[in-house]
C-alpha cells in the first residue's frame, strides 16, 4: 500500500522506505512512532509522561483500548452512531456502498456525487463525479480507481493508527454538498474536544484541488482568531478571519453530544447556507504528529485531557 498523494515516480521512489515503515507500524508500532517523532519534532518522544496533544495521542494509539474507535473513524459505521445520538438530520444523503469494484452501478447513481473511501484521509480517496464526464473509458477509469481504494486494507500502518486495520474497506457514494458563493470548497469546522467539552475550532478552508493545501485559522468557541497558535506555511496557510456563524452555539452543541465519552476527539463538521453537517470523528489527527501547531498550543491542547482518563487496551 503506497501513501496516496505521492505521484507514480514517488510511489516508485519510496516503495522500500514505505514498505518498512508499514512492516513496523504493523509489528513494532513504538518504535517506529520513536523514530518519525524524532524526524519530524527533532526531540525524544515522552511515552513515560507525555505532555502536549501530539504525544497523548500517541500515547493512546499504542497503549488504550482502541476497539470504539474502529467503528467511529469508519466514514460508513459512523453514520449509525450519529442516528443513535439524535443527530440523524446532519448526515449527508448515502446514495450507494460498494465492497467490490464488481458492485459499482453509476447509473442508479444522480448527475453528481462524491465517492469516498470509507477508511480514507480525504487526500486522494475522494471524488466528485459528474456524469456528463463519464464516457465509457472514464468509467473504467472511476472503476479501477475504485478497485484500487478497496485494496487499501489498512491506511493507518505509516502512523502506527491501530484502528484502521480492523476496518472491512468500502466505498460510498454521497450527496455533494453545495459551495456558498465565493468558496473554492467547503469550510471544515474541526472542533477540538476534550471530555466532551468544545475547546477550539480549526477551520480549513479553499483547499487546492489535491486537498493537500488549504487555508487555515483556530478560533475558541467565543469564535476570537487566534493566528499565534498555528505554524503557517505553503500547506497551512494562514486564513482569513471570518464572521462568526450565527449557528456556532449549535454546532459546539452537536460536537460535545458526539464527542461525550472520549478525553479526545476532533469533530469534524461543514455549515452549508445555515445548515449543519456531520464530517467526520477524529481520534488521531495527522497520526499525532501535527506540525502545524505551535509547540505552546500543542502543551496547552495537551493539559486539557489526561492520559487516566482512557481505558487501557484489553490484553
């Protein structure tokens, strides 16, 4: 399994490289976690007492009981655990799931849809698909593309992210939400929560096509900017300040009912016209390894939760 944003030449490059780093995020997760975070933070990481948002998540990758978290990070199971919380009217419309290439029909399918992999990153395994563009061979295309999503059986094995191995891999197709005007693509409302308390929210928006870039901004819940926390660069870009939502207090309503129960998790929401949509749950955001905070924000984020409070992976 290649890393899907890498180019053809890339993929070609590291295969050896990415190879090693998925053995050992399969069979010597630690140590490969050790050696990344030195890699990429120029420093030990601190299993013993970790301290910052990037080291607990780390923390509770390898030593806490992941089982719930297979389940609510799938894009698929996730959607029955919104229903049960009530929150049922913020789920996008499902239009089809596909377990094999063999399975696709577009043609039961409206003009536009976006297809995604359920245990996908959203970078390189999601597409919007219109059907005045599907000639014969660009089904195929679509279709072999699809295939190729199907056989990623476990995405997280470069971050050592325990959950995704455990996840059957499907693809679905949605409803495709529409862009206000003057938006290149949705805003991202990513609402940091700890013991089901909203803290901050991280907004990306107008992403590049490849959905590798994007800019970026973190408020707290009183929607004050705060650019001293984020680490801008050519990826992360440093956003503008926008209006407050007037439905702000609804959407930290439904991030705090879904994310009740864990002492982490980003709820990943989109506000389309005054209307909520539920995004995604993330236990693990960039595996732990986010370089795009501060290290000051990063400890702080970190002092809001305590390793105590997740339940040790069962033996």
């Amino acid at each position: 399994m290649f890393h899907p944003t890498l180019s053809k030449s890339g993929r070609f490059f590291f295969a050896p490289l990415i190879w090693l780093c998925e053995f050992m995020g399969n069979h010597c997760p630690e140590l490969l976690l050790k050696i990344r975070y030195r890699y990429v933070f120029r420093k030990p990481l601190n299993l013993k007492n970790p301290l910052g948002l990037n080291e607990k998540i780390i923390w509770a990758k390898l030593y806490s009981d992941t089982t719930r978290w297979v389940e609510l990070a799938d894009k698929l199971k996730v959607r029955d655990y919104v229903e049960k919380a009530g929150l049922g009217d913020s789920l996008v419309k499902l239009y089809a799931v596909w377990y094999s290439k063999e399975d696709v029909d577009f043609d039961a399918l409206p003009e536009t849809f976006i297809i995604k992999a359920n245990n996908g990153d959203g970078k390189g395994t999601n597409k919007i698909i219109r059907k005045t563009e599907l000639t014969p061979k660009k089904k195929l295309e679509y279709i072999d593309m699809i295939g190729e999503w199907l056989k990623r059986k476990n995405i997280g094995a470069l971050h050592a992210e325990p959950h995704y191995k455990h996840m059957r891999p499907c693809v679905i197709a949605e409803e495709v939400l529409t862009l206000q005007d003057g938006e290149t693509s949705l805003t991202d409302y990513k609402i940091w929560c700890f013991n089901g308390k909203a803290y901050y929210i991280w907004i990306c928006n107008n992403r590049n096509a490849a959905g590798n870039s994007a800019h970026v901004m973190t408020y707290d819940i009183e929607w004050n900017a705060h650019p001293e926390f984020s680490v801008f660069n050519s990826d992360y870009q440093q956003g503008e300040v926008m209006a407050k939502p007037e439905n702000l207090e609804q959407m930290i309503d439904i991030a705090e009912k879904l994310s009740h129960g864990f002492p982490e998790l980003r709820v990943d929401l989109y506000n389309v016209g005054g209307k909520i949509y539920f995004g995604e749950l993330t236990f693990t955001s960039q595996g732990g390894f986010m370089d795009y905070f501060t290290p000051e924000f990063n400890r702080l984020l970190g002092e809001k939760f305590s390793i105590e409070d997740f339940p040790l992976k069962k033996k």
